[in-house]
C-alpha cells in the first residue's frame, strides 16, 4: 500500500492491528509512525496505551507480551518499534502477528531493510495487518515530488527552483521536506515559489548554482561558468565537488543516453526517462551541442576528478577548490 493511501485511512480512523513500514526511504517511514504517535492517541490517553520499543535494546517476547495489553479506559493501545531492524529475532513475532490483538496497534519501523516475503511472520503481516514498503526516489522523481508535496499547503514552484533544490539536496525527502517547510512558513506574499524565494529563504544562490552551471557549461559561457566555480569553491561545505561531479555526471550521462534513443522526439524521450516536460526540452536541447564523442569524454573527465577527488593520483595538499576549477576548464576546452 502507498504512504498516500495509509495515512488517508488514518486521518479516517481507519486502524488496522499491524503496520509494517519497511525499506530504504526512511522519510515515509517517519511520517506515517509520527502520525499514529501523535494523533491515534489524546495527550491524555498515551499515559497508559502508548509504548515506544527499540529494537536493539528489546526482546520480541517483550513486545509480543505488551501488544497482547488490553487498553485502560480507551479503545486502543499504541506500540511503536523504532529501529525494528535491529531485532535479533523479529520473526519470534510471528505468532502475535497470527492472532493480534483487534485493540493494540502495533508499529515496526523496519527500516533500510525489507522483510522475507517467505516468511510466516510477513504472510500473517499481509493478511492481518498493512505493510508499507518504501523505496528511495530517483532524482529526476524529485521534482515532481516537490510539486506535490506543495499542493498540500496550496503553494506551486516553477521548474527552476525545483530543479535548483534537486541539484543541491538531492533525493534526501526529509531534507527537503525541511527546507520547503521552512519555504511555506516564509513566503506569504505569493503562493508561486521562484528561485529568487530559494536563495532569499534558504540560502541557496539563484545565479550560482548547479542548475546555472548546467547552463552555462552547455552554452559555452567560460565566463558565466568560471563566476559560478569560483563561487562553489569559496563555498565549499555547500557546494563539494562530489556533489558538483554527481549531478554534472547525471546531466551529461542522459545527454549521451538521448543520442541512443529511437525516437528522440520529447515524447521519446519522457517515456525513456521520464522527467518534467521543462526540463526534458531542455535536455533535448543540450544533446543537441555534443556529439557522442564529445560526451564520452566529458564523463570521463568526471570519472578521472571523481577519483582525484578521493585523494586518488594527487597530493592531499591539493585544494578541491582548484580541482573543480581544472575540471571545468578541461569540460569547457
């Protein structure tokens, strides 16, 4: 089941004994154990039904013991598992989870790992309970993820400034679920966020960014493409240059993938790799400049400063800063 769909229910009071929120996206994880931690229960009532676990310092009988509690003076328990991972023998719950109780609700936060579908313990999940299993979002998923997550204060982004939050915090939800927060909560002039409200309430340059120096590098703009360089390299802790050499190899790998593609068409090219339509008239666009040839090289410079940039074939007195100018004159020249 989505994490969409489970926390609707809830916000119905719709129950069910067992929730199982497993796999690698943790912010999907939180969100809906936040939600029954918070709201299932009243301030009052958690004294005595509300019980939080972690799993490297609780045995399952323990649970399994406490989950069969019935509730005093409510209708429901709540037990929450946190790091339910780290249980050394979690499938001892499999007997609890045959025959739960109807009055507890029993959360496992499982998380960066996912249960044996095999398994006893997950079977009696799926047929008693609900299982939630959460999978890390591809950047190019990024950016319409932020537009709806927007929708839920009634707030739109243009394409640029979600782009520009892509490029600089990458697929981490919980970050930028932080820093749309803090969006929302500041602009009350408008409810359409540009990249002027980026930089303005988060920091994050409109002029001197990833995004920016896509563009540059594509147009070959040596000037604009040096400003925005020297501007990374005086900023260092938020602009490192693995995360400049993570996004540019992104960038110029799809550029080479289109030149592949059957139907090059912007069509083709989203039902290949999906993306805002924005952005893939762009990419269309900036294919267009390099020959395959050309591509290949660029990803191999980025895989020789990847490498440098690990202290690999340089001194360890060399700045990073100078890394990245030299990676980008050699990507210019």
């Amino acid at each position: 089941m989505e994490a969409e769909v489970i926390l609707q229910n809830l916000k119905k009071k719709v129950y069910h004994p067992i929730y199982l929120l497993q796999g690698d996206e943790p912010y999907f994880i939180d969100q809906i154990s936040t939600y029954i931690e918070k709201n299932v229960l009243t301030e009052e009532e958690k004294g005595f039904n509300q019980t939080i676990f972690y799993g490297k310092d609780t045995e399952e009988r323990t649970i399994a013991h406490a989950a069969l509690r019935y509730p005093m003076m409510c209708d429901k328990q709540v037990i929450i598992v946190k790091e339910a991972q780290s249980l050394k023998k979690i499938e001892d719950l499999g007997p609890y989870a045959e025959k739960p109780m109807p009055s507890t609700i029993l959360v496992l936060n499982y998380k960066y790992k996912t249960l044996d579908k095999r398994t006893k313990l997950y079977k009696a999940i799926t047929a008693k309970g609900i299982v939630l299993s959460t999978k890390r979002l591809y950047e190019n998923q990024i950016p319409a993820w932020i537009e709806n997550y927007l929708k839920n204060y009634n707030y739109t982004i243009v394409p640029q400034a979600s782009q520009i939050l892509t490029d600089s915090l990458g697929n981490d939800l919980g970050k930028i679920a932080n820093e749309l927060n803090k969006l929302v909560i500041a602009v009350k002039e408008t409810n359409r966020l540009t990249p002027v409200h980026i930089e303005k309430n988060i920091g994050i340059s409109k002029d001197f960014n990833l995004f920016e120096l896509q563009d540059a590098l594509v147009s070959g703009n040596v000037l604009k493409a040096n400003q925005i360089i020297n501007y990374f390299g005086a900023n260092q802790q938020q602009h490192p240059i693995q995360m400049t050499i993570a996004v540019l190899f992104g960038f110029y790998s799809k550029l080479f993938a289109i030149h592949f593609l059957k139907d090059k068409s912007e069509h083709g090219v989203i039902s290949k790799m999906g993306g805002n339509p924005f952005f893939i008239k762009k990419l269309i666009a900036a294919s267009k400049k390099y020959n395959p040839t050309k591509l290949y090289e660029i990803i191999g410079i980025l895989r020789e400063y990847d490498l440098k940039s690990k202290g690999m074939g340089i001194s360890t007195l060399v700045d990073s800063a100078d890394l990245q100018k030299e990676m980008i004159y050699k990507i210019l020249h």
